[in-house]
C-alpha cells in the first residue's frame, strides 16, 4: 500500500516552499552545529575534562564516548514526543520548542565546571544536558524534513527534501570549522582549559536566528487538509507501530550503515588518529573539507533520485560504504595523512550523500499523513541510535579487543550495509514505481500522480 499520494498538496506556490526549504535548512543547521560541536569535544576534550584521571586513554575515551551515545538514547523520546504532538497539532511549533530546548542545553554545557572543579558531578551534569541535545534533536529532523517534503511537488519532494540534509552538512562544517578556528587562535593549553567553551557558547546566537526563521513559516497545507477532514489521530505514535510495521522497519534498517560509517569518519576517526599517529589536526580538516563537499553533493543525489528513484542511489551509496570501510582504515594506519581530506571528501560526497540526500523525501513516503511525523521521527531516531550512537564506543571496545586491529571495526560497519541494503529493497519506491506504471499504460492513458490523487 503506497502513502505518497498526499505529500504534494501544499507544493503548488515556488516561493513558498523554497522558503520553507530555507527555513528547514537554517534551523537543521543550527541543530546539528550544536549536537556536532559535543561529538567533537567528546573526540578530543571530554575524556580528561569530565572524567577521572586515567593512566589508560582509552579508558577516559570510553567514557567520553558513552556520554556521546547517550544523546541518541534520547532521539528516539524526542521523536516520539514531536511525532504525538506535530501528528496532532502541527509541524512549526514542535521545531520551533526543539531549537529552544536545544540551545539551552548547548550553552549550559559550555559553562559546566570540570571534573576537577566539582568531581563526579560534573560528569552528571554533562550527561543531562547530553540528553536534553538528544531529545531535542530527535524532535527536530522529523518536522525539518515534513516542512520541505509536505510543501514540495511530486517532481521536487527530494530535492527540496534534501534542504533538511544539507542542515546536517553544514552544522557539522560548521562546528569544525569553529573548532579549528579556536584552536588557531589559542594556545593548546588555553584551548584545554576554557578556549573549547567558545564554540558551545557561540551556538545562543545562531538558535536566535534560528528561531527567527522558523517563526515566520506556515503548516503545510496537506497537514492542515487532514485536519480538516478529521484525520489527525488521537494518539499517532501507537497507530504508527500498530498499523505500519513495514515502514518503521524499513527507516530503521536504511539508518544503518549510512549514520555508522558517518560517527566513523566525522567523530572516531579524530580519537583513533590521537592513539594511532598521536595528532588528529588533519582529522578536523579533513572533515570540514568533507562536509563542505556533502553540501554540495546532497542535493545533487536527492535530484536524481526524482529522477529515477530513490533506490538506486542508496544502494550505491551503502554498497560503497560497505567495501570503502576496509581500505580506509588501511590508509588511517599508514597513508600520507596530506590526503585524508580528499579521502573524506569522497566518501561523504560520493557514498554517505547518495544515501541521505534523498531519506528526507523517501522515508517520508512510507507513511500516510496523519502518522507521518510519527513514523518517520521513530524509524529514523532508533535507526541512528543503533548505528550512529553506538558506533564510537562499539568502535573503541572493538579496537581495545582486536588489540589494536580495525578489522573487527571494518566487520561491523559492513554487516550493517548488509543490513541496509536489504531495507532499502524492501522500501517503497514512488518515482521507480510510478515511472514503470505510467510505461506500462496503454497508448493515450492519461497517468496520474501523486499532485491529481491528493
């Protein structure tokens, strides 16, 4: 059964629904700037300002990295708070709470005492405020990405879908690009001891922006339809597991491989770096190279996935994920680390993009409208909870029992392509389908899409 065919309704005025593309953009930045900043200080800071003294690295590692994976532990609440109450009483006032809650919890952990200022409470503190980012994160992608796909047409749903993914692009480019900033400006000591606070504390000002933005866009009006016509569900997140396993499982399995390989090279590669070559600087270049080349890559996948489907890019994208995880760490042990950007740059434009530029638009035509931010928010938060959470540490343990190896590291990361490759066969596929039945029609049959069913 195909749920796509009310997507379109509010996609008919251009100006506006690149406005609402803008405003998914702006505000998805501003999000991931500030959940990316934390994954970067946990790769290089944490382990030895939140946690005891250690003779053993990896032992402050681990623990930074757990307190990393405890924000997506709480993705998946925040999905399911935003999906009952944007299900219910619309996409814009969810988005607009998230990018409060969120810019709360980034400044108060900018200004968190160290471990040795107040001992085991300041990692407590940490913690909350890890989980706060992670709640409101999990209630942000959802809304971004039904605000652009729910004002889109048929033709360009992916497209001005992938706007919301190129949020996370550039906030991870732009956290590394502040991190490298403010340790160019200071010195390392300083840099360890307060100049890591600047970027959490420069984050108030673009959630300010953020909300400004968002706070000047409307409902989609497919939302608003179903409303009116009485549709919205009393409680949509129970109607989304109940009535639409296939759809859940189906986000869940295509948020696999793609988010692993991504805390892979955007987060553990900085950590393994430090233990395996003893500097990661080119790590944080690397990735800011990378990620600027994802901003403009997204795009471009999530147009030719209007074009022939969504499936064949993100199987290209998680087959190559699975075979680049091998080499790559071949080349993190022993390559002229001069190239790391180049190499970084590749694997987020060419494979990691092919995947996420078109999820926005895909995932969302899984799920009839009126459990739709539900559905979407939970398959897409445990997906990434799965993968994109668990991977540092999972990465570190299995580095720690290989004694040293990343073979065990490059194992996991291709069973999850394995993983995704099979979801993303099992997932509906509009565009291919209604390209092979409009072939299919007899000579003069007029085809209908998704804009005449709505």
């Amino acid at each position: 059964m195909t749920h796509y065919v009310d997507l379109p309704g509010a996609g008919r005025n251009r100006s506006r629904s690149r406005k609402v593309a803008f405003a998914a953009f702006i505000g998805t930045t501003v999000e991931w700037y500030d959940f990316y900043i934390y994954s970067t200080a946990a790769a290089l800071i944490f382990s030895h300002t939140f946690f005891p003294p250690s003779s053993n690295p990896l032992s402050g590692l681990l623990g930074s990295f757990a307190a990393y994976g405890v924000g997506f532990f709480a993705r998946p609440l925040g999905g399911i708070i935003a999906g009952h109450f944007g299900d219910r009483v619309g996409r814009k006032r969810v988005l607009v709470s998230s990018l409060v809650l969120m810019g709360v919890a980034t400044l108060l952990t900018g200004l968190l005492p160290t471990y040795a200022v107040a001992g085991l409470w300041a990692t407590v503190l940490l913690v909350l405020l890890r989980l706060l980012q992670g709640i409101a994160t999990g209630a942000e992608w959802g809304g971004a990405s039904l605000l652009s796909v729910e004002h889109a047409t048929p033709k360009n749903r992916g497209f001005l879908g992938s706007f919301t993914q190129i949020g996370s692009a550039a906030g991870m480019l732009l956290a590394s690009g502040t991190f490298l900033i403010v340790r160019a400006s200071i010195s390392a000591d300083a840099f360890a001891a307060w100049g890591w606070r600047l970027p959490f504390l420069f984050s108030i000002v673009l959630i300010g922006i953020g909300i400004f933005v968002r706070l000047r866009i409307d409902e989609p009006e497919a939302f608003l339809r179903a409303k009116a016509a009485g549709k919205i569900q009393r409680f949509p997140v129970a109607q989304a597991i109940r009535r639409h396993p296939r759809g859940l499982l189906v986000t869940i399995g295509l948020r696999l491989a793609q988010p692993a390989m991504y805390a892979i090279l955007t987060t553990y590669a900085l950590s393994y770096l430090v233990l395996k070559r003893g500097d990661a600087t080119m790590a944080l270049t690397a990735v800011l190279v990378g990620s600027a080349a994802a901003i403009i890559a997204t795009p471009f996948w999530a147009l030719l996935s209007d074009k022939i489907g969504r499936r064949a890019p993100a199987v290209f994208g998680i087959l190559g994920i699975g075979i680049l995880v091998w080499p790559f760490f071949w080349f993190l042990d022993h390559g002229n680390l001069t190239f790391l950007p180049l190499v970084v740059a590749v694997a987020l434009a060419v494979f990691d993009a092919a995947i996420y530029g078109p999820g926005a638009a895909w995932f969302s035509e899984q799920f009839p409208i009126e459990v739709r931010y539900s559905g979407v928010s939970i398959g897409y938060q445990v997906g990434t909870l799965i993968s994109g959470g668990l991977t540092p540490f999972i990465a570190t343990y299995l580095f720690s029992v290989g004694d040293g190896s990343p073979w065990l590291i490059s194992a996991y990361i291709s069973f999850y392509a394995l993983l995704s490759l099979i979801a993303a066969f099992a997932a509906q596929d509009p565009v291919r389908d209604g390209r092979n039945a409009a072939r299919a029609a007899p000579a003069g049959a007029v085809s209908l899409d998704a804009e005449d069913l709505a």
